[in-house]
C-alpha cells in the first residue's frame, strides 16, 4: 500500500517566525525514506478551533497525520486534546507516565509544578512514544484507517522520538522494507555529481539514486524497496559499487555521520593523535571534533590564535616569517601546524589561516582566501583556497577541508596541494 | 483593518526534507512586524491540482495569499499558471520584464536558453515585484478583495523581493505599525520566568508579553500595535521597565543577538581582552565568539587542553593538583583560567572543565558536571554547575555560563560563585 502523509506544526512562534519549521523537514526526510509521500505540510498557531479546521482538511486528503508541538504542559498546549476531540477519542490519565514525568524532574533535582502531570494525559487505546529529551510524551493512534502520530515541538525532543517511536511505527504499517545508504561526498559540487551520475540516476527506478547538498558537501541517497532489509541490500550493492568507482576517492564514507566522524574513527584504529591551530575557523575545528563522544582517544587539544601575538607566543610561528608572507598564507598554516604538532605533541596537527570577512585583511587578501596546512613529522601539507564571501560558509568549508586533507593522508589518498578537489573551492 | 495571512510555498523538495521553509520564517516575521496575522502556513508539492486545492482552500480563509516557489523557467514551475487560474486571470507577456531577463544573462555571459523568457509573462493588471538576485519576476494583484503575492523560492531571491516589493504593497494596505522588542535572559528558567510575569502578562492586552524558550535560555517579546512606531515604543516603555525590575540581572540585553554578542560589545567598550582554555567545550566558546565578525578587536585566543597534558604543558597547570584535585575540579577550572590569562596576556580569560558525557570520567564525576572559572589579574571566579546528561546541551549551557559570568562582571552584576543562577544548573 502507498500511503501519503500530512505533517501539522502547531505552534504560534512558527506563524510569528520566531523559528523555522525544522521539524516537518526532519520527519519529511524520514517518511521519505520509508517510502510514505509527504504531499502537505501545514503550520497552525495554539489555537483550538484553527487546529481543528486543519485536522478536519489534513483527514480528508492523507491517511497519516503527523502533529508537532502543543505537547507541553502550559495553558496553550491543547494539540492533544483538540486531536483527539477530531477523532472522537477521550484522554485517559496514564500512571505510568506520570511516574516518568515525576522521575524526569527528580534526576534534574527540579521541583516539578501541577501543571506538568497534565502531559500524562493521552488518547485511549494510543501506543506511547516515550520522550527521551524531555517530559512531554508522544502517542500513536489508528482511527478510522487514518493513523496518527503527535510528536514533541522541541527539534531535539521531536528528533528523538521521531526516529525511536514513529518510524518504527510507521515501518509497521508497510508490507515491504525501505532501506537507504547515504554516499558521502566531499570536494565536488552537487551539479559535478549530478552530472557525472545523471545516467545512472535516470535508469534506475528501484533502488533509487538521489543528490543532495549541505554547505560544502554533498550527499547521495541510494534507497531500495524490497520485501526483506536482506533483498534491499543486495539491490543496492551493484548501484554503490558503480557510484564508488566513478566517484573514487571522492566519497569519504557510507552512512558515516560527518567527514569528522570518518576522520576520528580512522585515527583511532591508526592509533594517531591529532592538534590544531585555528585562526579563521576561531574553534570551529575542534569544537566539531569534540562534538564526538571519544574525540579523546585522538584529539589532544589545540590552540586558537586569533590575535598575531598568539601565533608567534604561543605556536612558535616567527614574526619574521609574518611580516615576510602575513598572517594569512601558506607559509604560516603551515607554521601553524608544526607549531601545534610541536606544542601538543601529535602525530599530526592541522593548521588554518584566511580571511573570514566581512572585511578583506590588512594586506588586502579577499574574503574567503584560506589556507589549510596538514603536518606530520615527516611533511607539510597546504591547500590554498577561495572560499566565498560569506563567513559562516568561509568557516564551516574550511573546517571541512582540514578534516578532508586528514582523511586523505590517513587513508593513503593524493591529499592534494590543489589539485583534488573542485574548481570552485580552488585559489587562481 | 485586520488582516490575515496564509503562506503557501511550493517545492517538492520541502516535502521531501532536502530543505527547510526558511521563506515562511521570514516572510511571517516581516508580516508580523507589518501587523497582519499569519494564520497558516502551507507547503505543496510542483503538482498543479494539489497546489490548486491548497490555494483555494486558502482563499477560503486568509485575505492575503503569499506563495514561493515554482515561478522559474523549468517545466514544473507552475505557480503563476496555476494561482492565475483561480482566481480567474490570464497569463499576459511583459515585453520590459523580457528583457530584463535577456539583460541579466548578458550581464553574466550566459548563454539564455528560450525557457527563461516563459518568466515574462505574469497575471494581467497586476503589480510586477522586480527580482533584484535572480531571473524569475514576482507579482502582487487583488482579486474579489483578496490579495495575491507571488514571491521566488530560493531565499536571497525571495527575501530580496519580501522587503523590496512585498513589504511595500502591504504596507499600503495597513494604517498601524507593529514593533517588537526582545528582552534576553540567562540564569533563569521559561517557567520560572513565566512564574513571576504571569499576572503582567495575563492582564496585557497591547503591548503583549510571550515567553519563548531556547537551549539554555529565555526570550521575552514585547509586541505593541499603534498608529507609528513612536506610540508602539511608547507604549511599551512601562512593560519593559516592570520586567526589568523584576528580573534584574537575569537580563543580558534588550534586541541584542546573542550572549556573546553583549560580551563582545561590553569588551570592545571597555578596551579589555579575553582568552579561554577549554576542556569539555572543545573549542565552542572560541567558535562563538569567533562567529561574530569583529570579535578580534578583543579576542585573543583560546587553548582547547582537551588532554591532560595540555593542561599541563601548555596552560602550566600543576600536574599535582590534578592528581589531588582532578582534571574536573574547580582548581583545575580556575588554574586553566589564569593559565590562559598569563599565555595569551589577556585581560579577562575563562576556563571550563568538565564531563560532557557520554560516560563519567575516571574520577566518578557524573555526567553534566562542570566548573566555569572566570580569572582576572586581580581575582578568580568558579562556579560549579551539574548541566543534566545530554553532550550537546552540557556544552553549549557550559559556554552559556561562561559568557554570563563575563558578563556580570563587565557590567558590575554579581557573578555569584553559585547564588545567582537558577537551582536547575547548581551542583551539590
């Protein structure tokens, strides 16, 4: 059966645009995956009768709905009630919840107000979703053939359960396996990709092949649909096989979560130590780094050098070599990154330097010109690069960039003084 | 009078999850400051009967109609078609937009393939909204009292055109001025705050006084309707005040961006520098001070001490007193502190250690177990906080906690070795 699906944020800062609606476009990329078409997204403010109107439509044109938000435990959370009120269902108080609701506020050593038991209130005859980030839980419902789904509004809390709660709920509902492998790239656009695959991408029907982009990245999604997870696989392999062979060392991982990700688990299996120095990227670095739980077995510290003096104090880089070639170049990355390999004694160390903007620098290097330098013991690595003009994306693809340059050199890949990676990312 | 507002964004990329509706976001924080209502917002695939059904339901019950998306060149951009449709207008060719449209290919040296001139025709007697980034027109008309605004869908084209077409036409259809003004806290909690501004925010009718909750903090928006800014800004002076006075200190700022944002701007005022030694944070204060263009006029940099040796070797803290203390101890917290302060020759620095999780550290600290050190050549501030059990959240409230204390004490506020914070962040 293919079903379709309606996703309903309830929440008033979403009508004001305090905040944008990342929830519907996480559970979007998820109902994907299972094969369920998303054929509308609604937003409705805390409010009962407006809630009901878009239920009322919501249930007239797809046969899963699934609601963000008004969860809570405050005056204007009412999403629960109105919901089940539209599907002629009572709330029926759940002990057991309310347990969970108590233990979450005694393991914060919080006092816990009335108002928050009201969150054990759910729909008769529901399956909880247990909320693993917070107090308010979720619930899932058949009624009428139409089955329903209320998620927290929290992006965190609705992430959680949305892949612990609704997705196997919603795997329940099908008679065959969706299955999907993310191809993860670095170094080439999307329209590089795409083009280089385009052939490909148009002959196939089942699995499928799908591109998408993230700042400085690209990702393509093989999914297959089959009747066993086993069949699925086996459907995939000579489609990831050809991906792998037209893209080569491109293509840093399959279902890795972030060329960072890739970077620390090859470190650790080389049993390798990793330092940096960070002028641009001011953190950004090793913050993301960090951002992995066991980022310690490999990663021993760096030094953010912001200001010159912290360059030539603290990494050792001479102020001669700066006044020669600036602080922004390919002499101090790489400067920057023996420094840091010396300082922290790793085995490699990166070093990153540019011009983040808004401003170009006193020298008068543009916004975006950034250099990236690898060192080992043994060599010095640098990749000089324009970026762009924006500084987030400046800073994020630069970060991206020393984490590709570790990759490469730790999987014995050409890392590249320029001429691995695209045209767009290239210093003339 | 009062307008209401639906916005409709088509793409069948937003209904898969490859991005989120940001055109929404901004275009109902735009409406919202113009005073017009947002009572829903719709998200419809390229398919003209669905979008049909969506538009019509829309006319049903909004006096004004935004739409973004689908008004490009490519054959599945049928927005203009489809919305002209129901509302009963023809599609009529705009000789001066055609060549707009040939102008911005030469001004690119492009090629212009045929397709592009399809975006020059628009709905008869309507108001055509110039499309200053992209090649794609906008368009604005009324039809049986309903207004009908046609934005394109990529969000540099979109928001252009908001602010330079949209915003404009609807303005001429108001006679009052909506301003808001956002108030800033940290240290305190959403139901904390709503606690003690509830009989205000009750009994307020215009202005009005909405809590909003983020990852560690709190925003209070005050929003008043008046004929001119002026009388709305007048109107709120005595609702801020009275929060002000209630929550004190706990405010950080008033319209200002972020945390760091007010500690950047109280450095830069006072001529004094910062440097910081991270431990559990990895690098994600640096990273957020460093995300503000400017932040050089006072940062200096930072040492990321993620290993026990760089504590050791590089901030100079005493390996005794890790071993009697240990690596999370508020003696570590305050010598990385004053490590920081005399490497980088800072004025101000900070130092945090803790356990960001997953597991404990060796010692048996538990999980959210953090100590925030604040040195200045004169003094060493700590303050030692239990952040709950989620990574993400233990870091980013950590460098939360460090920003306030630099806060405080640039402003003269308390800093509170533990008294001036919330219980929920407090370690026994």
């Amino acid at each position: 059966m293919n079903f379709s699906a309606e996703i309903i944020a309830v929440g008033t800062e979403l009508l004001l645009g305090n905040i944008t609606n990342s929830d519907a476009k996480e559970i979007s990329e998820a109902l994907s995956g299972l094969g369920i078409n998303v054929y509308f997204h609604t937003v409705v403010g805390d409010n009962p009768q407006r809630l009901k109107s878009a239920v009322e439509i919501a249930k007239s044109r797809a046969d899963i709905i699934i609601t963000t938000g008004g969860l809570g435990p405050t005056f204007d959370d009412l999403t629960k009630q109105t919901v089940a009120e539209c599907f002629g269902k009572a709330l029926v108080f759940h002990e057991e919840e309310a347990d969970r609701i108590r233990g979450y506020f005694r393991g914060l050593d919080r006092q816990m107000t009335d108002n928050n038991l009201a969150q054990a209130y759910l729909p008769e005859n529901c399956t909880i979703l247990v909320n693993s980030c917070g107090t308010a839980p979720g619930c899932a419902f058949e009624s009428g053939g139409k089955h329903v789904i209320m998620l927290p509004g929290p992006p965190r809390e609705c992430g959680a359960m949305l892949h612990s709660g609704a997705v196997p709920y919603l795997r329940n509902l099908s008679d065959s396996e969706i299955v999907s492998h993310n191809i993860r790239i670095f170094g080439m656009g999307e329209s590089a990709v795409e083009d280089k695959l385009r052939p490909l991408m148009t002959a196939l029907d089942n699995p499928t092949l799908a591109p998408y982009a993230k700042t400085g990245e690209v990702s393509l999604r093989v999914t297959a649909k089959a009747k066993t997870h086993e069949e699925a696989d086996r459907m995939m392999k000579p489609v990831i096989a050809q991906v792998s062979k037209t893209l080569g060392d491109y293509i840093y991982g399959i279902d890795v979560d972030s060329l960072e990700e890739a970077v620390l688990q090859l470190l650790i299996k080389k049993k390798l130590t990793l330092a940096a120095a960070e002028s641009c990227t001011g953190g950004l670095f090793s913050k993301r780094i960090t951002d992995i739980p066991g980022a310690s077995q490999a990663f021993i510290g760096s030094v953010v050098s912001y200001a010159i003096e912290a360059k030539t104090s603290v990494l050792g880089v001479s102020p001669d070599l700066i006044t020669q070639f600036g602080a922004v170049s390919r002499e101090t990355a790489q400067a920057m990154a023996n420094g840091a390999l010396k300082l922290l004694k790793a085995d490699l160390a990166v070093g990153i330097t540019g011009v983040a903007g808004p401003g170009s620098d006193e020298k008068g290097n543009a916004v975006g010109t950034v250099f990236v330098a690898l060192a080992s013991a043994e060599k010095t690595f640098c990749r000089a690069l324009q970026l762009g003009n924006d500084r987030d994306r400046v800073r994020i693809t630069a970060a991206h960039h020393a984490f590709d340059m570790l990759r490469r050199y730790l999987t014995g890949a050409a890392i590249g003084d320029m001429e691995h990676f695209s045209a767009f990312h290239r210093l003339k």
